[in-house]
C-alpha cells in the first residue's frame, strides 16, 4: 500500500474520533456544571489547559468564559482541532483516497462535515439543551463512520491503518477526558466523598459513554479510583485505554506481520511495551504514582507512538543515489 493512501486513512479515522472525542471533552464539563449546586465558579479554563492549547486560546479570545472556550473548541476554523477543523480534515482525508474507501464512507463523512458547518451557522452558543443535541449528533455521526467503514470496507493494511488511528486517538482522549475532572475536581478537600463528587464523577462516566458498563460490571459504588480503573486498565470496555491499545498493537502486528521472537520495529516495540504496562500495573500503584501525572505520562508515550507510526510507515526517504 502506498504511504499516502495509509497517511491518509490513518488520518481520516484519527479526526473522525477527534471530532467525537472533543464533543465528549466539552461535554463532560457541561454535565459536571449542570450538576453543580448554585454558586461554584464554572471552570473552563482547565479543559483549554488540558488540551495544551491555551497560549493560542489566549491569543485568539483573552478571556476564558463559557462562550469563548464553546467556540474555540467546537467551531473555530482556524484551531486545528476543533470540531468543525477535523472534520474538515477528515473529509479532505476521505476526498483524497476515494479511490480506495467505499462510496458509503465517503457519504457519511461529506454529510457529517456538512451537518457541522451549518450548526457552525447556527448554533446559538448559550443555548444548553441545542448543545446537548449537537454533541450527541456529532457522536452518532461518528459512529455511523465507523460502523459504515467496517461494513463496506476490505478488512485489508488500509482497514488496519484506520483502526490504529481510530483507536490511538481514542486512547489519548479518554485519558484527557479523566484528567479533565482531576484539574477542575473541587473547591476543596473536604468535598472529596461527597455527594457531589459522586455527581461530578457519574458525568464523566456518562460522557464517556461508560456509566451502564460501570454499572453491569458489578461497580455499583461511584469512587475516583474505581472509574479510574475501570477507564483505564478495563480490557474489555472498548474506550479504556488499555482496550484501545491492545486493538491498536493487533492491527499493526497484521499490518508488518512481524513473526513472533523476530526484530521487532520502534513503533512496535513501544506500543508493546505501553500495552504490557497497562496489563500488570495496578491501579494502587497508579495512584501511588500519583494520578495527573501517570496521565500526563500516558499521553506522552502515546505521542511517542504516533510519532514513530510516521517515521516507520509514512514518512519519505529520498532515494539515494544509484551512482554513489
């Protein structure tokens, strides 16, 4: 397969789930501040910090309101990942492979890039309940994608390519999605345990679409180490990271078709070494650790992998010279 054409499905299903992903992000904090009693501060500016992206938020809005943080992340063109810039980016991804993806992908991720441009056109920002219904549109328009991709697509290197997008970007945002709720938290200590802190944390699990699980896994108390586990090293919730990572390594070992005890590349003996990790790391010893800052961790190495997914597969080597 040509190195475009994996790029580029790589990245159209990388930006599909970013689009769900950050409407789960913005989501989760309008669901913890519905939750809220009357007189606590909203906080926005956590979830800006959270995505490293705030020296250019400051230089784009200045102040951090509900509005401002809103729009930078749901419909500014010009931030590269806002919702309405990936999927633009996916659907410039899907229009430069037609060729190889079905008919039926490229429908749904044009229709969905639409539906996003008129909201952008549309949608009154203060407007809670329409916000509400777009962000669960956007993550049915996402699962549509993958449900169509999986359908009508050739199971081949190019399907691969796709899952470990997908799954790797999802990874990373279930893990901001935790860290989210652990910078804004609470007010003070003494609101640990209560039963606020029970609302705040059955909001995240919701917006993450993990509370019935939760629930039919026999976890019928809401605890901060408990939803922690269960997001993280639950091996058969497909948005725990360790799910997602797993997915991700079986999809690239189909892919290089690497024999086991052979030479194995960079990309794949990192993601090895994250997916062994996550199975025998307990979550006393993550907290132990300290829970930011294994997130913080996390994320790291998973921008490690995908820094080498390009150097191994995508990225250009000149030829050298034949006469040398």
């Amino acid at each position: 397969m040509l190195s475009r054409v994996a790029d580029s499905i790589y990245w159209l299903n990388r930006y599909v789930e970013r689009a769900e992903n950050v409407s789960r992000f913005v989501d989760v904090n309008l669901n913890l501040l519905l939750d809220s009693p009357e007189g606590i501060q909203q906080q926005w500016q956590p979830i800006i910090l959270t995505t490293g992206d705030i020296p250019l938020f400051k230089e784009r809005y200045g102040e951090v309101t509900a509005e401002n943080v809103l729009r930078f992340l749901t419909f500014d063109a010009n931030y590269p990942n806002s919702i309405l810039s990936c999927l633009r980016s996916a659907r410039e991804n899907a229009r430069s492979v037609r060729e190889v993806i079905s008919s039926e992908m490229w429908q749904q991720v044009n229709a969905f890039y639409l539906m996003v441009t008129d909201a952008a056109k549309d949608l009154p920002l203060t407007d809670t309940a329409a916000l509400f219904q777009f962000f669960e549109e956007v993550k049915l328009a996402s699962h549509l994608f993958a449900g169509i991709m999986d359908a009508t697509m050739t199971h081949n290197e190019g399907w691969h390519f796709g899952q470990i997008g997908r799954y790797l970007e999802r990874a990373d945002k279930t893990v901001r999605i935790l860290d989210v709720k652990y910078f804004i938290l609470l007010p003070s200590v003494k609101d640990v345990g209560t039963t606020l802190d029970e609302l705040q944390w059955m909001a995240l699990l919701k917006s993450a679409s993990a509370y019935e699980m939760y629930r039919k896994r026999g976890l019928h108390r809401i605890s901060p180490r408990s939803v922690a586990e269960f997001l993280i090293l639950d091996e058969e919730f497909p948005r725990s990271m360790r799910f997602c990572v797993c997915a991700a390594e079986q999809s690239l070992h189909l892919i290089t078709g690497t024999p086991l005890g052979s030479w194995r590349s960079p990309v794949e003996r990192a993601m090895g070494r994250l997916r062994t990790d996550l199975e025998y790391i307990t979550i006393d010893e993550i907290i132990q650790a300290g829970m930011h800052e294994t997130l913080d961790d996390l994320q790291l190495r998973m921008n490690d992998i995908g820094e080498k997914i390009f150097e191994t597969f995508f990225a250009l080597e000149p030829i050298s010279d034949l006469a040398s």
